[in-house]
C-alpha cells in the first residue's frame, strides 16, 4: 500500500509534534528526557501533547529547572502519556492511567475534553503509532513540585 509522502499516518508521533513547529518546547524536553526512542516506538500511544504556548505559562524558572533534571522531565513527561490509541470520541470522564504510572482525571462535557486543569485544544493528531491530543497546559504528576526562580 503507498500512503502519500504528506499523509500524517506516516509519520510517528516524535515526528508530527516536530514537524508541526508548535511543540519545539515539548521536543526538547523529550530528547532531554531520552524519550524520542520510545515515542518513535511501535506503541501505540495517546500524547496529551501541551503546546509551547502550554509551557510558556509555567512559572518563571520551572522549565529550565526540569530540562536540568532528568528524573523529573521523565516523570512530567510520561505523565502526558498514556499505553494505547484513545481517540476523543473514546475518552470518557474518569480516571487514566499514564505510562508515569499516576491517573489522569478525564472531564468529558459534551464535545469539550478536559485533562486535569488543561483543556484540549486540537483533538485526534493521528501518527503511525498513536494519536497526539494538543493542551493548552502542562500537567504535573502529585510526586513532581517544580522549582521555580526567585
């Protein structure tokens, strides 16, 4: 089967979020969390992916803090995350799990989906091994307190 070269089902997740130019932010802090490889996987994964607007709202000094430390990317970021091709006419409100192991509570109101505090924006990204959700915040497990600068 040939897919045309700018078919979006061709490309996997790490190489949707880098390409659509608004998730530089999350790309980097995958590489730096060493997760390009197991998002470039077969999955498949359902991404809560926050957009670099997302990541602008964190306090002053909290993002550069986290690229500093590994551990905590990691968590933040896998938090964001969950095993599986969940579309948002499949999310139901609730609890879900995330490949960091804490839940997600999952608000669904008619045809707006909420993911904890975020609200997402752009639903239904499909990759060749998930399928990326864009939020307009970054979510933070319960174990990750972000230092931010004085």
């Amino acid at each position: 089967m040939d897919h045309a070269k700018n078919s979006p089902a061709t490309k996997n997740i790490i190489e949707m979020a880098t390409e659509a130019g608004s998730f530089t932010t999350l790309a980097a802090g995958l590489k730096a969390a060493g997760l390009l490889e197991t998002l470039q996987g077969k999955g498949p994964f359902t991404v809560f992916a926050p957009s670099d607007d997302a990541f602008k709202k964190l306090p002053h000094g909290a993002l550069d803090a986290l690229l500093k430390d590994q551990a905590k990317l990691k968590s933040v970021l896998t938090y964001h995350v969950a095993s599986g091709h969940i579309l948002a006419k499949d999310l139901k409100s609730g609890d879900l799990k995330t490949v960091e192991g804490s839940p997600l509570h999952v608000t669904v109101t008619g045809a707006k989906v909420q993911v904890n505090e975020a609200h997402v924006t752009k639903a239904d990204l499909i990759a060749s091994n998930g399928v990326i959700h864009v939020i307009d915040a970054v979510l933070l497990p319960k174990s990750v307190v972000l230092a931010v600068a004085a």
